[in-house]
C-alpha cells in the first residue's frame, strides 16, 4: 500500500508526508472536467507529438509539452494552491522556485515498463546532497491510473539510496489513482512509468517545479511565445523565471527585472518582484551581509 492523504490535507500535512516518504499521492485533487478539459486543449498536439527516441523516453510514449502556451486550463493547475505551498516548503532552502517543466505524458497500448530513476537525474547525475531537495514533482492522473494500464511506479525507501541504483522492475509499486489525482514525488525517490498492458491510453500531466538556480528542463522563455507570455498573470510568469531565480540569477541588460523587462519597463532587478521568493529582491549589500 503507497503514502496517500485526501483532497482535504493542508500544506503542512502534505509536506511533512512529502519530507518522510519522498511521495505522496492525494487522491482526486482536481475534478475529472478539469482533467477533461485540459485534455481536449492538448489533443490536437497529443496527436501529433512523435514517440520517445530511446527507451527512456519510451518508443510507445509520446511527451507533449508547452502547456501553457498549449493549454489555459494547466495554467490553473500549474499555479494549484496546495500543490504551490508544498512546493515552496519543499524547496525553502533556495530563495526562489521555479517551473520546471510541464507536459502530458501519454503512455500507449503496448508500452514496456519505464526504468526506474530519479528525477534528479536531470542535472548530470550531480549528487545533490539527502538534504537538499532540488526538485518538487507532480503527476496528475488525466486517466484513471491502474496497474493494468502503466500507472506510474515508486520504489518506496528509495529516496536516499543515491545515484544510479539499479531497481528490479518489481520493486516499483503501482501509484493506482483515480483521473484528477495526483502523485507529489521529490527528485529523489527512483519511481518510473509501468507497463501498459491495458488496450487504452494511460495518460498524465507532467508538472515539475525546481530551485530558482539551476537550468529548467523545459525552456520556457521559448516555449511560451512572448506575446503569450506577456498576458499571463505576474505570478505565474514568475515561476516560469521571469524573476531573478536568486541574487543576480537572471536579471536582463544592465540589472533589470526580467518580468518588468517583458512588459517594456526598465525597473532594477530588485524591486519587488518576487512574490515567491523569501530573498531575490533583497540589495546586494544585503545579499553580501546574508552570506556572513
Ligand atoms: O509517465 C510516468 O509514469 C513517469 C515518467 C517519468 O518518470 C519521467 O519521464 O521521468
Ligand atoms: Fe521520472
């Protein structure tokens, strides 16, 4: 049996479950026509994204990004208040977090199992430390999950086994969910895509949110066009990185703000921009003090 709390679990309930077990899964935390809708915004792109090159991305997987150019329905979900608050506890000992990539993964008919990895992966195998969490991550069920039909898998007590450990498929547990739910999981606990034997899709929404310092998997300065970009919520273009991701991390031309650069200001780098950030917009003097 998994790690699962209700749709009622508050963010402290969920990141202290998040902290022990390295995942989490709430049960139906988006409704099945948000599910429903965001489905149908992607479709179009779904059925023209091509399979995975390698056997890590999955030749019967199709990985379709871009959602918040693709889909307005995830940027709702992308912004999820619980989901928001777990991730910025999860990843305080940055000053900022950011979006790191968003995409439904559609796992087809006849897929084998996903190798068991970590997310963390991502960075050249760099072996962060076990206290320090460097990612935040969600998969959110757009079909129902079944063991049958792929439904992602985690090995439990993973988290802290370090890089590069090579899990028997059999250690991964199904995260069987019903379409809405969503699995929480850190860039640490080895989990993977299971085989889907089913004769349906199984397919989900990818959302991954990491530290403001390291390079996002998903470029979202051009995978959202800037005109796009520029009638989107200030909020959410922050956490797309239209903010300094830390002191200086970011900033445009001669230190200016990159949110206020977007919209055709000149504004400095440090005048209050980041409202996810405990520290971003702090003077450098400051910035200089802090670091003893
Ligand atoms: O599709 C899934 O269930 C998991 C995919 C995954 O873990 C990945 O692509 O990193
Ligand atoms: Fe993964």
């Amino acid at each position: 049996m998994l790690n699962r709390l209700p749709n009622t679990a508050t963010v402290e309930e969920v990141s202290a479950s998040l902290k022990e077990h390295g995942y989490v899964i709430i049960d139906e935390l988006a409704s099945p026509e948000m599910m429903n809708k965001i489905a149908a915004e992607m479709e179009p792109h779904i059925l023209s994204t091509p399979f995975g090159e390698d056997s890590f991305l999955g030749a019967h997987t199709q990985r379709s990004g871009a959602m918040i150019a693709r889909s307005e329905t995830s940027r709702e979900l992308i912004m999820n208040p619980l989901v928001i608050g777990v991730a910025g506890k999860h990843l305080q000992s940055a000053s900022t977090f950011q979006l790191h990539l968003t995409q439904v993964i559609t796992v087809n008919p006849g897929a084998p199992a996903q190798v068991l990895h970590q997310d963390q992966l991502a960075w050249d195998f760099f072996p962060f430390p076990d206290d320090f969490e460097v990612q935040c991550n969600t998969l959110w069920a757009m079909t129902d999950y079944t063991a049958e039909n792929g439904a992602t898998r985690i090995v439990p007590g993973s988290q802290y086994a370090g890089v590069k450990q090579n899990y028997a498929p059999e250690a991964g547990v199904p995260a069987v969910m019903k379409k809405g739910s969503v699995l929480l999981y850190t860039g640490k606990i080895y989990h993977g895509a299971g085989a889907n034997q089913s004769d349906g899709v199984r397919q989900a929404i990818n959302i991954t949110y990491a530290v403001g310092w390291v390079r996002q998997e998903e470029n979202q300065y051009l995978s959202t066009p800037l005109e796009v970009a520029r009638t989107l919520p200030d909020d959410l273009l922050k956490l797309m990185g239209y903010q300094c991701g830390c002191f200086a991390m970011g900033y445009v031309r001669d230190f200016e703000d990159p949110l206020a650069y977007l919209k055709g200001s000149t504004e400095r780098r440090s005048s209050g921009f980041n409202a996810l950030s405990k520290t971003a917009n702090v003077s450098s003097v400051e910035y200089v003090k802090a670091l003893g």
